[in-house]
C-alpha cells in the first residue's frame, strides 16, 4: 500500500475487502484479507469452481481514515440525534432525545424498565414527561477538520477498486469439492510477532447465481410461489429489526399471492405489519426495533425493543423468529450495541428454553455504496466492528446465521445497504432451506 504522496505505507490498518469472481458463470466468493502491519497485505481465497478466476481487492478506507472514525465515535457519539414531540391540548413542543445527554438539563428518563435500555429527551417547558407522543430522527452534526474530510473522497481513498500490478486472472485446473486447505505462513513483521497458520473459511460462495453454503447445510432454489408456500405452510414467521430486515417481509409478501396483508395504518418504515395466507395458514409479521432508529415519525407507542416482544413469543415447532439489527447503532459506541444484543440473546435464549423447537434466524451486517454522509454515520469498517460483536455473542446459542456480509461481498452486484432482489433471493433461499431443510440436513 502507498500514502497520499506516493510513499510506501510501513504501518497496516487499512480497510479492505477482496473476493474472487467469475462473471461469466456468476460465480464468486468472498476473500481474507492479512494484515502484516507493516503496509502490506495477503488475500487469501478459497478455489471452489474450475476455470478462470479473477481476484479483485477494494481500499473501503486507509487507515487514516479509520483513525477519524474512531475518533468520532469516541468524541461525537451523539453526532446523530432525535427529537420527539410533545402535545397537549393546544401546545406542542419538540426536544432532542438520545442515549444520553447533557446531565446539566432538565431530562425525561425513557429507560426502558425490562431491559435497562437508555433513552432521554430533554425535557419540555410547561410540559409533562407523559405528553410525549412521537419520535423521529432529527439530524447529524458534522464535525470535522478539512483535512479529514479529505480522508474520505469518492473515486480517490473511500471504496475504491486497487488497480492490479500483474495479472489478476488465475485458472482452477482441477475441481476441489472442499475448502482449499493449504497452509500459508507468514512472519507478522511487528515487534514480537509469531508465525501464524492461516486458512481461508467462507462461509459459503455463488456459482450460477445460486449460494452454496459450505456449513453444511443444503440451500435449496424456491423459485415459485408454490415451492414457498409449500415450505411455509402452518407456519408463524415473526421478523424483527432494520429495513433490511423489512426487506425480507416485503419480498415475501410480494411473492406470495395467496399472502393478503392488513392494513394495520402504521408507518411504512417501521410497521408493524401483518400477512395471512389463510389457505395455507402461514402468518408473516413485521415489527422495527426500538430506539436508536433513524425513521421519521413514529408513535412512541410503537416503539419496541426485541427483546420485550420475544418474552411474548409463544414458539414452537411451527414458529420461526428472524432477527436482524445493526444498522441504526453504527454512530454509536459499540458497547450500546453489545448491551442490545445481550438483552437479545438472554430473551433468545428464555424462548429456546422454554420452546426448544423454535427456529431463530439471526441476519448479520452488509457492506453498502458509501457516500461521505454514509461513511460518517454507517461506514462499512462501523459494520464490520460490529458484525464481529454478534456472531461471538450468538456463537454458543442454538441459532441459525444467514451471512449476509459474505453473500453481498461475493456477488457481483455493486454494494447497497439493501441489497438488490437476486442478492435477497438467495438469503431467503437460505432462510427457506433452514426452515425445510432436505433429509440430510435433519
């Protein structure tokens, strides 16, 4: 890697992503990326298909760049805020809310008594805490220096392709129907430094356009309305989350004729939302997570948190619960985001317990096209942080992952925060194949 001036780097830390791809057959698979500390870096692919292969490596951010996102997170936590409304009779009033705020105003304390989860308002003048009737996303302060702004330019240093130096094309010459095993070994050029064996595990890879799950599990292709249905049928399916997860609601609503959805006059953005397919008894529901949310106006009577609603599943072997939740806490130190998902995992763990039969399915982070608003509020490195804090809190719980992070990477689609249908074709596929798996996979 080379610096602003042209200068080889003698430091790592930058951020990037790699995978190996074939467009002609719509293959593809994510890569690992070393860090040898040292301003240079290895890729590491795993060689699941025959035939030519292209390997391409993408700068998401230098490290400098990092270094200013660290640092915003620690000195500006609260760069995004929210307001709520306040009405009564003819008065209304708006104020700021947050996980926290300036102890030195007069507060309304919204910490949710079940789960201990923070949340504060500032409080009204000539108004009671209880008259507060709706939340939305206020705005971001921006912050920074002129010359960190530069850390973070479209087509120069943020989420851009590395240009190859030789051949970037490789040719498979035998199939390998396993996870490429060879060992590499490098010496960590720091201060102390061991050698490390190393071996690239994705979790899975496209060929043809269709996932291929190397954990084991067989991904089936639903690609008619009666394939799901028939998987479907007597079953309750409670999604819980971001967009991202109300984007597998809406895609099986979509795809499912005989699924009619009421009307139950809530916000498009947040829900809830509920769908019967009375014929094949299949019940599909929505609702958003509770605060932090970035969604304009909603009734602080619809304000959620997963946990509370999961002590009300009753679970089973019909019940399917899907969980996705990332997005809305990137601005946020990441121990908000460590407590929310303890509360989760505890409320998981009570519904298996009581229910063992009960599917969950945990839907991890994806990379997204990044502008500089995106970059400061959700960057990817944001993402990845904490991507990595859920699948070690729900590594030892009994719950199935869907890789949305490796299944965006790999495509070939360019990256968005809501990834495009043939990219939520396959994780539903996936979400579908847990459900009903083949005979092996029982």
């Amino acid at each position: 890697m080379y610096d602003f001036h042209g200068h080889p780097k003698t430091s790592g830390g930058d951020f990037l992503l790699a995978r190996l791809h074939n467009p002609t057959i719509h293959a593809g698979v994510a890569g690992q990326v070393l860090d040898h500390r040292n301003g240079s870096y290895t890729a590491l692919f795993s060689l699941l298909w025959e035939g030519s292969a292209q390997v391409e490596v993408i700068l998401v951010h230098p490290s400098e760049g990092v270094t200013v996102l660290e640092k915003l997170t620690q000195e500006q936590p609260d760069r995004i805020y929210f307001h709520s409304l306040f009405h009564l009779g003819s008065v209304n009033k708006i104020t700021t809310c947050n996980i926290c705020l300036n102890a030195s105003w007069r507060q309304c304390n919204y910490t949710d008594l079940n789960t201990g989860e923070p949340w504060f308002c500032y409080k009204p003048r000539n108004l009671n805490c209880d008259t507060r009737i709706s939340h939305s996303k206020g705005g971001f302060r921006l912050n920074l220096q002129p010359m960190e702004e530069k850390l973070f330019e479209s087509g120069v240093n943020l989420k851009v392709s590395i240009p190859a130096s030789g051949p970037v094309h490789i040719q498979v010459l035998s199939k390998m129907d396993y996870i490429y095993g060879s060992d590499f070994n490098f010496p960590w050029d720091f201060p102390g430094g061991i050698r490390n064996t190393v071996k690239s595990c994705p979790s899975g890879y496209y060929y043809l356009g269709a996932w291929r799950s190397l954990d084991g599990t067989t991904v089936q292709q639903f690609n008619t309305s009666t394939e799901i249905s028939k998987c479907l049928k007597n079953k309750m399916l409670h999604l819980y989350g971001d967009s991202t997860i109300r984007q597998w609601f809406e895609y099986l609503n979509k795809s499912l004729p005989d699924l009619k959805e009421f009307d139950l006059q809530s916000s498009n953005q947040t829900g809830p939302f509920l769908a019967l397919d009375y014929k094949n008894n299949i019940l599909l529901t929505f609702r958003s997570h509770g605060p932090p949310i970035r969604f304009r106006d909603i009734p602080v009577s619809q304000l959620h948190y997963i946990a509370n609603e999961l002590d009300h599943v009753v679970g089973g072997t019909n019940t399917v619960v899907v969980i996705g939740i990332w997005s809305h806490f990137s601005s946020f130190p990441v121990e908000v985001y460590i407590r929310r998902l303890l509360n989760i995992r505890k409320a998981v763990v009570q519904l298996l317990t009581r229910a063992p039969d009960t599917l969950v399915i945990i839907r991890t982070a994806n990379p997204k096209a990044l502008t500089l608003y995106e970059t400061l509020t959700n960057s990817d490195w944001y993402s990845l942080q904490r991507d990595k804090v859920l699948r070690a809190i729900f590594k030892r719980v009994q719950v199935k992952l869907v890789d949305a992070w490796e299944m965006t990477l790999a495509h070939h689609l360019p990256h968005s925060l809501h990834p495009q249908p043939p990219i939520v074709k396959n994780m539903i596929d996936v979400v579908l194949s847990y459900i009903c798996p083949t005979a092996e996979n029982i």
